[in-house]
C-alpha cells in the first residue's frame, strides 16, 4: 500500500473504531471495489490496499503495533497478510460466492453445456493441384462415439434414470464453512452423479453407462476450391460424443496445402518462373506456360526490353477465390533471361556484328586455322 494512505483512512473508520465497524466497513467497501463487481481499472490495486488495510485492523496485536509504530510488525514490518489467511483457508471465488451468488469466475456452466461432447482437431494435407480444383479426401480419426447397444443414452434396456437422491437433481453439493465472518458456502460437482444431476438404476454394461465408446472413424471431407494452409473446416457433429445422448462436438479440419515444385503461392496469387532468350528480351514475345488447372495454358506477352527478374501478370489465372463467384487471382510470372552457351558460328558473328553496332567491347574474332576449316564446312553445310 501507498505509504502516504492510512489504514484507517481505506476503510473509512475512525481511529477508536471497534471490531464490528471495521468488519462491516470492510464487507461494504468489497462489495464496490473487488475487480469482478467493479470497472474501475484501479479495482485490482484498490482491493489489494482494502485487503492490507482490514488485515492489520483486524488483528488486535497488529492494529496495536500499527498505531505505535505505524506497521503491523512494528518498527521496520510490513503488515501484510493474505486474505485467504484471514478467512479460515477459504478462497476469494467462496467469500465473494457468499457475497455476490457467484464465485470470481461468475458461476457455473449449465449441466447441458458441459455434457455436449467435446471438439476434436485433426489436420490434413492437400497438393496446391487438389486446393485450386476442390477435391473430397476420406480421413480416418478415433473419438468417443455413440454407444451402439444403448443408443447413446447409457442406460441398459428397462432402465430408467432418475433424480440423484444426494444433490436433488442440482449436479451440485454444498459444503458449509466457518470463518469470522460467518458461515460462508460453496459448491462443488455431486460426487454421485458427477454433476449431472441424474442417476440411471441399470446403466448399460458395454459403455458403463455414459453412453459413448471408442471408435475409429472414416468420413469423407469437402475440401472447398481455393483453400489455403490454415483454414479450418467444421464438421459438426463428429466430434467427441456427449454423455447419455447429448449432442456430439464437432470436428475440426486443420488443412494444410503443400509446396509445390513449380508454382509458389502468396495468398490468391501464383508465381512462377520462366525462362526466355536474349533476342525474346529484347524484342519481345508471347510464351506460354502451364497453369495450375488441367491442360490449362496460359498465354503470357513479354514487353520487348524485358529484363533478369521482370514480372508479368496474367489476371484470373492464379488460385480460386473461395466465395468469390469462381473469380481467381493472379498468375505472375517472373522472367529469366538465359544467355546461351553454345553458339554456332553464324550465331557469333552476328552476335559480334550486334556488339559492333552498339560500341560494346567484345573477346577478339581472331580465328585459329582450325576455326576457319570449321566455319568454312558450316558454311556449306548451311
């Protein structure tokens, strides 16, 4: 606590107050101020100095060194106790449950909600060839299934389920403790029906009565056009069963689409390299390349004066737009220009005449006796 705040002063009692005021200060201020009642963003900050403050107050031999000495331990003590000290070992979720009629965590979750079976994840992977075109892909998982003597209601043929007779059909059992402050209550989950608040007189001997067992399941999946790593499909239902007949969860479908040699993806768009010449550079072209679609060519123009790592785009050949009306996104392609190795010698001498045009310094044409005789049978061989 601040040293500058008084104990006395955070509860809002005199200095002679005695033990029943500052008990009833205490409870009237937590009410306000514990951060699950209040949105005060200091509520945190204030219950803490609230707690501090009725711990010393509340302690006789420490109130009395505080007044002395002005700490709860006398001269060079911090006074600090923890709460739960204070009340008999309780915790804070029972003292404010007596409070507010809830614990911190604001009360318990209905039996139905609790009794739905619970979601099961699984991942799965597809090519890029299977994400473009949509495909159906079966998978195979083990879950808790409904039980199939009993039809998921646990109970043996001719059994009832009925009340449980310790928690009167709550799913909860309260416990009584003591503390200064009182009696104080709090609840836990009936160990009879384990919160479920019924009980069957026969349950069914193959699933024990929970009305679920063990299965290995295959399901065919739809695996939409367009899907990208990451999504998550539903499948309602195939999830864990729920207890005696409540619905199942669902389950859950990480997809995951893998690399591919050729094409690289980024979002809706696919990119891809592709070589061309140093005269198709220059001049410019029209190639084409597969696309990710089957025996689908795409025609792709290339501006004369193309250069090492341009790219060209092609709209509404790149990756299915999902929920986009069969729109799809780019096809970008990046250019690489490849400089030949083995020229003829036709090919060299207009390389060299090109270089001569443009000023360029090139390696010496000085022909050997051996390069003459071969150039002179490629002239007459051309």
């Amino acid at each position: 606590m601040s040293e500058n705040r008084d104990y006395y002063e955070v509860l809002g009692v005199d200095r002679d107050a005695d033990a029943r005021t500052i008990k009833r200060a205490f409870l009237k201020k937590a009410r306000t101020v514990h951060p699950d009642v209040s949105d005060d963003p200091e509520a945190e900050a204030k219950f803490k100095e609230l707690n501090e403050a009725y711990s010393v107050l509340s302690d006789e031999q420490k109130r009395a060194n505080y007044d002395r000495y002005g700490t709860a331990d006398g001269p060079g003590g911090s006074g600090y106790v923890d709460i739960n000290d204070i009340f008999g070992g309780m915790g804070m979720d029972d003292l404010f449950s007596s409070f507010f009629g809830g614990g911190a965590g604001g009360g318990a979750r209905s039996r139905r909600e609790r009794r739905r079976g619970r979601d099961m994840a699984i991942s799965l992977s597809v090519t890029l060839e299977e994400a473009a075109l949509g495909c159906k892909k079966t998978i195979s998982y083990d879950r808790l299934a409904p039980c199939e003597d009993c039809n998921g209601t646990g109970r043996a043929e001719g059994a009832q389920e009925k009340q449980c007779s310790r928690c009167h059909g709550t799913g909860y059992v309260t416990t009584v403790q003591r503390s200064f402050l009182g009696q104080v209550q709090s609840s836990s989950p009936c160990p009879d029906c384990h919160g479920e608040g019924t009980v069957i007189d026969h349950p069914c001997e193959t699933c024990d009565g929970q009305g679920r067992t063990p299965s290995h399941e295959k399901i065919d999946i739809d695996i939409p056009a367009g899907v990208s790593t990451g999504r998550q499909l539903r499948v309602s239902g195939f999830g864990e069963a729920g207890l005696r007949g409540e619905p199942s969860g669902d389950l859950i479908v990480n997809v995951r689409v893998a690399d591919h040699e050729r094409f690289k993806r980024n979002g809706d768009d696919l990119y891809l390299v592709s070589d061309i010449s140093i005269a198709q550079a220059a001049l410019g072209c029209e190639i084409e390349v597969e696309g990710i679609m089957p025996d689908e060519v795409v025609k792709v123009t290339v501006p004369a004066g193309a250069q090492y790592g341009d790219t060209v785009s092609v709209n509404n050949y790149g990756m299915p737009r999902i929920g986009g009306g069969g729109s799809r996104g780019r096809l970008i392609v990046q250019l690489r220009v490849v400089v030949p190795t083995n020229l003829s010698n036709k090919q060299r001498e207009l390389l060299r005449a090109f270089a001569d045009e443009m000023g360029d310094d090139v390696a010496s044409g000085k022909k050997s006796v051996t390069d003459r005789i071969k150039s002179a049978l490629d002239d007459i061989l051309d």
